[in-house]
C-alpha cells in the first residue's frame, strides 16, 4: 500500500508541476508575510442538503472545498463530502463501513485530488485512523507509537501540494502528540512546541510552515507556528483559549478563540512571528459563535457558525476587493 501512496502523490504532484504550480519542498522558507489591511469578505453559506449539521473544513486555490455534515452521534454519524464552487452538489468522500469519516484538507493539484483526515472505526479496525484519499482510491494508517486497539487515534489535519501532512497521534498516557507526516513513505515525525502537555498540528503551506495550538503545563491552550524547527507561540489578546486551524503560503494562520462570556470568534492572524496583526471574523449569520477552519492564497476562507436557532452551518467567504 505504501508503494501506491507513493505513485499516485508521485503522479499528482508530476501534474501540478507540469500546469504550472509552484511546489515548494519542506523546509524552504515562504516569503514574509505583507502588512495587510483588515479585509472585507462576501460570506456564502454552504450546506449540504441532506444534513442539519455543516462544516467547511479545508478551501483549496481553485476554491474546492471538503467539509462535514452530522453531529457524530451513533445516530447521525460524520460524513464527508468534497464540493466545487458554486457548491450545489456533493460528492460523497466517506470511507465505506467507517463509523464516521472527518475530511480535513484538499490540495491543489491538478490531475488527482488529494484529501487528508480521518476514519472512525474502518471495517474490522478499532479506533481512529488517519487516510488519505487520491484519485478515489484510500489509504488508512497510524502512528504505530500510539495507543492500541480501541486506543488507536491517529488524524491528519493538514495536507500540502508537496505530499506532507500535520496532525497528531494520542499516546499510550493518553496526551496528543503533534506530528509532521511524510505521506508517501507513512514516516512520522514529531513535533516538540514549547512547554506543551497537549498539542495538535493543524496545518502546513508549500514551504513546511507548520502551525497547530498546544496546552501548556498551566493549562492555557494557546497557538504555535513553527519554521525550520523554531517555534513561536501566540494568544488573541481577548481570549481564554487560541486555536490555530489552517496556514496559507503568506503565513496567514486562520482558527477562532475563545471569549471570556465563552463565545467563539474566527480570526486571521499576519505575520505570526512578530508585529502580530489580528482580524475578528463573525459570520454575518452567527448569533452563537463562528470558527475559520481554513485559508487559500488568495484569502478566501472557509469554516462554520451557529445561528440564533442553535443551527451549525458551513460557509466560504471570499475578499472583496
């Protein structure tokens, strides 16, 4: 199976070079972020018919997106589904006899889709298993350091055109560890930001930035970017907890915080490093809390929000310019 993963990321990434995109190894360095102004979005809500449960989870460059439908009961279990603008058909991306299926990520290349995410208890395996799916062929596989059995837990969360991915993997003293994959030769590799006890990468651009939140050892939950293994870590001034969920090639890093009343609140970060800029996004719909899940180059985003009614929806907002 590994000799497969390896072609078919091998192929893919053959097409995305030949059209003309630029695919960066792992490890070169992005260019430094622009000081931008805030930006003003369009917002599009975007559910799939058939569920009262939305989420976007990743946004592509050509504007494809993965997202979620159900709540992950037993009785409405996670589906995935892949979509392409203007978002009016579905297609189904879940692991068949899984439990449940969590798309996370869709890369930009051109000739075979690549998503990244997760499987819930696949036929007559236990616990949670990380996939990738290319061309509609799957590949599940975990960290073999983590728990066993009913413990297994492995996720990717983030997905490059380079065939690298971030997730985590749960340990056998049941603590997330943040981990950098090299899909193709299923080689994990993890990641050690500072003074964590619990952490999870989320994302990672063309050029191997990585970003992912941690719970430090007071407890606080904070988020983390990581470069060429320098870590720098950062809070929203306003809140009680910072979750860092996706990273474009500008190092713009979208995820949501927490308010002190307990409310969600989506945020674009720039410039992650230093001179820290930080943008509140709240879909214009949200009465009970909105969460940016992911960033393209071009600055549209995708994620989730819940309206008066108590109801989650998807969306994807692009800049208006």
């Amino acid at each position: 199976m590994r000799g497969l993963i390896t072609l078919l990321i091998g192929v893919a990434l053959l097409s995305a070079c030949s059209a003309g995109d630029s695919v960066s190894a792992l490890g070169k360095f992005a260019p430094q972020a622009k000081t931008r102004s805030s930006l003003s979005f369009k917002y599009l809500t975007v559910d799939d018919p058939v569920s009262s449960v939305n989420q976007v989870n990743g946004i592509n460059q050509a504007g494809d997106i993965v997202g979620t439908t159900g709540s992950g009961k037993a009785s409405d279990p996670y589906q995935s589904y892949l979509a392409k603008a203007p978002y009016a058909t579905f297609q189904d991306e879940t692991y068949k006899g899984a439990q449940g299926t969590m798309a996370m990520n869709v890369t930009n290349v051109v000739s075979q889709t690549i998503v990244g995410g997760w499987v819930i208890n696949p036929p007559q395996l236990p616990g949670i298993w990380a996939f990738v799916q290319i061309n509609g062929l799957w590949t599940i596989f975990r960290d073999r350091k983590g728990g066993k059995g009913s413990e297994t837990a492995t996720e990717i969360l983030g997905v490059n055109d380079a065939g690298f991915g971030v997730g985590y993997f749960k340990s056998t003293y049941g603590n997330n560890v943040p981990v950098v994959i090299n899909i193709p030769t299923e080689t994990f590799t993890a990641l050690k930001p500072p003074g964590y006890s619990d952490a999870e990468a989320t994302g990672i651009n063309n050029f191997g930035d990585i970003t992912g939140w941690e719970t430090g050892s007071s407890g606080t939950i904070i988020g983390f970017f990581e470069r060429i293994g320098k870590y720098y870590t950062f809070a929203h001034a306003k809140a009680t907890k910072t979750y860092a969920l996706g990273i474009n090639s500008s190092d713009q890093i979208v995820g949501n915080y927490i308010d002190p009343s307990g409310t969600s609140h989506g945020f674009i970060l720039t410039s992650p490093k230093s001179g820290q800029k930080w943008q509140t996004i709240d879909d214009p719909d949200a009465a009970h809390g909105t969460v940016v899940t992911g960033i393209n180059d071009d600055d549209a985003i995708c994620g989730y929000y819940v309206d008066a009614s108590g109801v989650q929806h998807g969306f994807v907002a692009t800049p208006t310019r």
